[in-house]
C-alpha cells in the first residue's frame, strides 16, 4: 500500500524570501555567529522577508542571485560577515547580524521601496546610489535617523 497525500503541507519558513541558512553562508557555526548575532539575523530576517513579500504582492519581482542562489547579494559577503572580514568596519551591520544586502540588479526593489514602507517594516536602506546591484537594508538606525542614508 502506498501513501497518497490529499493535503501538501508548506512549513512557513518555505515562504520566507531568505531564510537563516542563506543568511549566514558560510559562516553557519562560526565563532562569530554568535547566539546575540543569530538572534539579530532572525530579527533582520522577519522584517526584509515581510518587506519582501509585500514588493513582491505589489507585483514586484524579487530575482535570486545565481551566485548565492539566494536573494543575498554578492558571492560571500552579502549576508552576515565574521569579524575578520575585510568589508566593512569592526562593528558594521553585516558583522552584528543586523544588515543584509539583497540581490537587485536593476534597482527595481530600491526603486519600490520607501521611507514609509522601510518605517512600517523597522527597516533602513543605504541610499540606492552607493548600492548600484543591491539593496542593503539594517535594523539598526543610522547616526542620522534617517531611513535611507548616506554611508
């Protein structure tokens, strides 16, 4: 007798656009990648995964990098960085779990996104023209306050 399914379950993390894995590439089990990092990553994670969700029901098509096969830009640097990294300073967003650079070719999401929406998803930006093929966004806010900004 063989199994017949009725019903195809989805776990709810098969909707989320980038999940903790592809987040923390390589760097899964690092000594970098902290309990308080992984914590932040999560937190970084439900807000871009719910702001891209909403571009995406806006019609927006959010594309994978082939590289990452991921919406993570970049080859190894675009999620979380250990703190050996060369890009970015000692505490950067990517190297506290707080920042995410996300894969966006031809500036479509930078182009969709706005100061409301990043407010209403406790997100910031760096501003589109300092990323030309990603979006980076954070949970931490700027010296500046502001939403998108400069680096």
């Amino acid at each position: 007798m063989g199994w017949h399914l009725d019903v195809v379950w989805i776990p709810s993390w098969a909707e989320d656009m980038i999940n903790l894995a592809e987040y923390l590439g390589e760097w899964v089990g690092h000594v970098d990648a902290t309990d308080e990092r992984v914590e932040n990553a999560e937190q970084l994670l439900a807000s871009v995964n719910a702001l891209l969700l909403e571009a995406e029901d806006s019609g927006l098509i959010i594309p994978l990098n082939p590289r990452t096969g991921s919406c993570v830009s970049g080859t190894e640097y675009g999620g979380f960085r250990p703190q050996s990294c060369p890009q970015g300073s000692e505490h950067s967003s990517h190297k506290e779990g707080a920042g995410v650079d996300v894969y966006d070719p031809r500036g479509m999401l930078d182009v969709w996104i706005t100061d409301d929406i990043l407010e209403q998803h406790g997100l910031y930006r760096e501003a589109p023209s300092s990323t030309s093929t990603w979006c980076h966004l954070t949970t931490r806010a700027p010296h500046s306050g502001k939403r998108t900004f400069y680096p």
